[in-house]
C-alpha cells in the first residue's frame, strides 16, 4: 500500500504507533515502520519540532505555519494492517483537533477504492 504522508500525518501517526501495547515482536514491527515515517533532522528543523514534558508524559509540537514537502511511503500488507489496526483501535482522538491528519488516513483504509492519501492534505495546527 502507498501513501502520501505529510508532516503532520507522520509526526501524529508516529505518536499514534508509540502508543501502542504489543509483544516484542511487534514492537520491533512498530519501531520498523516509525523509522521511516519518522521526520529527519532536516525536516524536523524546518517545521521547528520540539519535545515537551506534559505530566511525565513527552509530547512533540511543531510550528504550524512551517511545513515540509509530503513523501510517499510503501507499506507491505502486513505493515499496512498493523497500522491499519493503531488507527481503527485508538480511543483518544479529538474529533475537530484530529480530522484534517486523520480523516485523509481513514479514507485510505476503510473506504472500498483504498486511495493513496493526497499530498494536499490538511494539517491540524500544532500537533494532536
């Protein structure tokens, strides 16, 4: 499966899999998929990322008003599933803070077509 993932898609859906309860094996799987969504230095300068310390918890914010050109990312079945599954199974999303990130992600996985996100995508401001 491919998909065009903006900066804030990657960052957010980063997090989502970082968030995830697993056995080793697929937490070595997870870490696989985060190393190439991941943003590199370049690009976490461009878009001034920066890691906060929330009540013990870090969290990564970003300029919203900076951005990044989306890259494309090809993801085996089984990557696609895993990630598929992070998205489907989460239960913190903020339905207005979330929508311009996620929604594009949702139509990628659950509608019939199974599109590749567009490059055009919104972003959420921020982060979250």
């Amino acid at each position: 499966m491919k998909l065009m993932l903006d900066h804030t898609q990657r960052l957010n859906l980063h997090a989502l899999l970082g968030a995830q309860r697993a056995d080793v094996g697929s937490i070595r799987a997870i870490w696989s998929i985060q190393d190439r969504i991941a943003l590199d230095a370049d690009e976490e300068k461009a878009v001034e990322v920066k890691c906060e310390m929330v009540a013990g918890q870090e969290r990564v914010v970003w300029n919203p008003a900076l951005s990044v050109p989306a890259k494309e990312f090809e993801f085996s079945d089984p990557e696609a599933a895993r990630i598929k599954a992070a998205v489907q199974t989460w239960d913190s999303y903020g339905v207005n803070a979330d929508r311009r990130w996620l929604e594009p992600l949702i139509r990628a996985f659950f509608s019939e077509s199974n599109p590749s996100v567009p490059a055009s995508a919104p972003r959420t401001e921020g982060g979250g």
